[in-house]
C-alpha cells in the first residue's frame, strides 16, 4: 500500500499570516484574539474574535485576481502558496510558464505533474461575507447592481476550483464541507486518494473567512460563544473550568501531502507521515455531541486501526478541544474510554487556547501544529488552562510548551451535525 508523507505546510490565521509565525505563537501561548475591528458590535454580549491581520491580497493574487476572489478563497491561496514554496516547488517560475501560454507540464520534480495533482481544500460556511455584502446591495440598489461575479466569489467549492486553476492541477479536486471537522476531512480524504493511487501529490485543509455580523450573532445567539470581552487574549480557555464558549476566528490552514517514493525522488523534506484516517458520525443531535463523546471515541478507534497503531504507541493528542463546556467533556471522556489507562500517560493539547476556533479552518490549522510537534518534537500547550474542570482530569500541557519528542500523534475534528474525523501521524524517521 503507498505511504503518505507531509512536505509542506502552510497557515493565515489570527497569530499570523505563516506557519512560522504561527508556530512560534503556539509554543508561547501567544494569542491571537483581540477585540473586533471588523464591525461594530458595541453592546453585543461577546465583542472579540481571531481577526486575519495585516493579508494584502493584492500582493497574494494581484489586482485584477483579488476582485474576483471570495475572502476564503484568498486566504487558502495565501496559505497555498507557502505550502507549494515550503515543499520546494518555483510557483514564480510555474506562473512564468502560464504566462508564456505553454501547455502546463511536469515531472514532479520541478512541478507536479497536473494530471496527479489534487486539491482537498474545504470551508465550513464558505462566501458569507460575499453573500450577506451582495444581499444587502441588491436591498440597497436594486439587482442591476449585483455583480456577475458575485456566485464564483461565494461559491464554497472554488477555493478548491480557484487553487486547481492557480497551481495547474488538474488531478482529483474535491471540496468537503463537514463543519468543524471540514480540515480533517479533507486531509484524510486526500489521504485516500494519494495510497489508493489516483494522484501522488494533494494540497489539503480548510479555510474560512465567517466573520460577519451575522455571521457572529448566528453563534453569540446561540449562547456558544465567550463573553470574556474585557480580556481577549484568556478568554479561549480549552478544559479550564472558567470556560464559557468558543472564541470565533478565521484564516485557512493547509499541507501538501504526497506519495511517499515520488517524495524521496525529488530530495523533499519530510515532515511527518500521515498514517491513519477515519470518520463516523454521532446520529445524535444538530449540535450536542453524544454523550460521553461515543461518535468521537468511534472515530478515533477506527482512525488507530486505519493506522494499524495500538493505542499505547500514541504519545499526544491535538485535541479538538473548542473551550465550550459540553464538548470539552465529551472529548475528554472520548480520549479515556478509547486509551485506557493510557490516556492519563499522552500529551493532550488544544492549540485554540492561542488561535481561538477557526471553524472550517480549524482542522487544517491544527493538521499543521501537530506536524510541528512531531518534527520539532515540541508539544504546544494549552493556553489559559489555569484551573482544570474536574471533568476534565488529564495531562492538558498546561499553559507551557514541552519538549517530549512525540512519535505518534492523533488530531482530532468534531462538528455540528455530530460528524468527526480524525487523523494518526507518525514522526518521520527516514524509514
């Protein structure tokens, strides 16, 4: 069966707009929430959010490309494109040759050859700010004035479509949309395609840019998001028992995988392998998960034995872990019930303590750290977690990074409709 390894990563999120920036955040529990510059919410309940700062998407795309594009699109290309350099691949010099109208070609060394060439990249809400600017316009001016290129910039399927145009692949191209589970998903589903053979290199993960006032009040009315207004940076707080909701950010998070033999071919650097994936779904509730985390634990047994990893050989978990009280529970009482008494021996961390919940985004986004932590061998912490619920009762990294060199890590996904994912990576050894 052919093996999946990572080789390129890359991140635009609310504690910055590259993998190293936001790396070099998560190790220091540095966090990225802030209150909303976005619009004006003086008096709502919860006021802060993960902005994307400082993106110029002229500089990304261009001025002609950047009008044309929805606001998820642009930060899965900006991240796309720091996976493809990340990985060693000349995007200047594959744009050269579009521009020279030359067939697009590759050996999979200089490019990837187009025809095995895939794109993963799914959004949970997708256009929103485009499709709630566009209605209001339309009530505002009447239809004439809806632009013709309202539909390709909402459409949640063409950041995939947008990205397979950008980097010539013309491969399996496939957009998932699963929620909070929607980086997972799409990552594990690329996974598929590359060991069954239908392509040897996919780009993969999630991005979401949702940050709207309707957006925002959908889940602040919800009673799901965290009302610690007047101190943002502790206010996403995974397993503490002061946690009282999620923190809303956005921004797009994505790796390149690849089969492992055309991999070595071209000298690639290795992050980790990507050894495992599975999903289930509670059948339980819109948005509750089953009690005691049942789907999840599902879940994550099926993605060990996808892996053919006992679950004793896992050394950490990049938890899901969203800072909302019922789903922080459920996840932890998951983790026990599938590892025993093991499960008081892993490295258990949420990195959102840092970049709040990026929703769609979040996946993909936490792909990429437990990536890091396998190559660097430096567990994230869970940030603010300062009085652990009692519920709540294991090794949580609190607050400060560790240097444990894991070797097998597992990432978890959960979303609204009770769908999970999960992924099982391995620390590249040269073997």
């Amino acid at each position: 069966m052919r093996r999946v390894v990572v080789t390129g990563l890359g991140v635009v999120g609310p504690c910055g707009n590259t993998t190293a920036e936001t790396w070099d955040a998560l190790v220091n529990a540095r966090s990225g929430v802030g209150p909303i510059t976005r619009f004006a919410c003086e008096g709502w309940p919860s006021r802060i959010a993960g902005e994307v700062k400082g993106l110029d998407g002229t500089s990304v795309v261009g001025k002609r490309l950047v009008r044309r594009l929805g606001l998820f699109m642009l930060y899965a290309l900006a991240a796309g494109d720091q996976v493809l350099a990340d990985a060693g691949f000349d995007l200047a010099a594959h744009r050269r040759g579009e521009d020279d109208d030359r067939e697009p070609t590759g050996d999979g060394l200089a490019w990837p050859d187009p025809d095995r060439f895939g794109v993963y990249i799914g959004s949970g809400i997708g256009g929103f700010p485009e499709i709630v600017d566009h209605a209001n316009l339309i009530a505002a001016q009447g239809a004439e004035r809806l632009s013709p290129f309202f539909i390709p910039r909402s459409l949640i399927n063409l950041a995939t479509g947008q990205a397979a145009i950008r980097y010539g692949a013309r491969g399996p191209s496939v957009c998932v949309a699963t929620a909070c589970a929607v980086g997972n998903h799409a990552i594990g589903e690329a996974w598929r395609t590359i060991r069954d053979g239908s392509a040897d290199v996919v780009l993969a993960g999630g991005t979401e840019a949702a940050l709207t006032p309707l957006g925002y009040v959908g889940f602040m009315n919800m009673k799901a998001l965290s009302r610690r207004n007047d101190d943002p940076a502790r206010a996403s707080r995974p397993f503490d028992r002061g946690r009282d909701g999620f923190v809303m950010s956005e921004g797009s998070g994505l790796v390149l995988l690849e089969e492992l033999e055309h991999a070595k071919r071209r000298g690639a650097r290795i992050y980790c392998e990507l050894t495992g994936y599975a999903a289930t779904t509670d059948a339980h509730h819109v948005t509750a998960p089953a009690p005691g985390g049942a789907g999840a634990a599902r879940c994550m047994v099926a993605a060990l034995r996808s892996a053919g990893i006992r679950p004793d050989a896992v050394d950490y978990v990049n938890a899901h872990g969203t800072s909302t009280p019922a789903n922080d529970a459920a996840e932890c009482s998951a983790i026990k019930t599938v590892f025993g008494d093991h499960a008081y021996k892993l490295a258990v961390s949420s990195t959102k303590g840092v970049t709040g919940h990026l929703l769609g985004a979040a996946g993909g986004v936490e792909a990429v750290a437990t990536a890091m932590a396998l190559h660097t061998g430096i567990v994230p912490p869970t940030a603010n977690l300062e009085d652990p619920d009692p519920m709540c009762d294991l090794d949580f990294v609190p607050q400060t990074a560790r240097e444990s060199r894991p070797r097998v890590a597992m990432s978890n996904g959960f979303g609204f409709g009770g769908t999970n994912a999960v992924l099982v990576f391995r620390k590249w050894e040269g073997t």
